[in-house]
C-alpha cells in the first residue's frame, strides 16, 4: 500500500504551490475552488487548499523528502539557502547512522525534512 497525496490546509497556496514546484520538482496538475493541486514524477499529490481561519500544525509534524544519496541533500540545502529561504545547517551522521539531513519551512510554515539514509 503506497501513501498517494496529502492534502496541506495553508493561508497563500499560490506562494506554497511556486515553493514546492521550484525547489520540490513538483508540477501543477489542476485547481478545485482555489486549492493547488501538484504532482511530482512518482505520482504523489499534494493538495495546498486555502484554510481560513488558518490553523497551525501540531508540534512535531513535518513533511519529509528522501533524496537519492548526500550530495543530493547538500545540493537541495544551498539552492534552498540561496533563494532565501531559512533552513537548519546539515546534520550529517555518517558513518555512524549513515544519515544526512536539514530541515525548513514553506511560504506557510509547514516544516519540511530533506534527508537521505542508507538502506
């Protein structure tokens, strides 16, 4: 069973939707009564509908995208960083764990883990 979209409540799904294509490789697919809808090459769906009164995520929960190997993580952090956006310096593990990772935020404030581990 494969998880196939989640669906984001954010105040500006313009702004959300321009973040996730540029830095998340993901494309527009369609919008429904103002909510963006974008897929990315696997088929995964993420839904940013408008939300008002917006209401923040609980504590903890965040969003995550596993990437092919370290200097894939290394790459996504500086095209991140350099476009502005703020995101935690690079935890990297290895050989320890074999992680290597950084978090940041979208325009709405939704948390978002890139990370890459050995299998």
């Amino acid at each position: 069973m494969d998880l196939n979209h989640v669906n984001l409540r954010v105040r500006d799904a313009t702004a959300c939707r321009e973040f996730y294509e540029r830095h998340f490789d993901f494309r527009f697919a369609f919008e429904v009564d103002g909510g963006q809808f974008l897929r990315n090459d696997d088929g995964f769906l993420l839904v940013l509908a408008p939300a008002d009164p917006h209401q923040n995520l609980p504590d903890g929960f965040h969003i995550g995208f596993g990437l092919p190997d370290a200097e894939s993580v290394v790459n996504v952090h500086g095209r991140l960083t350099a476009a502005g956006a703020k995101a935690t310096g690079i935890s990297d593990f290895r050989p320890g764990e074999e992680l290597v990772t950084f978090r940041c935020h979208d325009p709405d404030g939704t948390e978002i883990e890139v990370f890459w581990e050995a299998s």
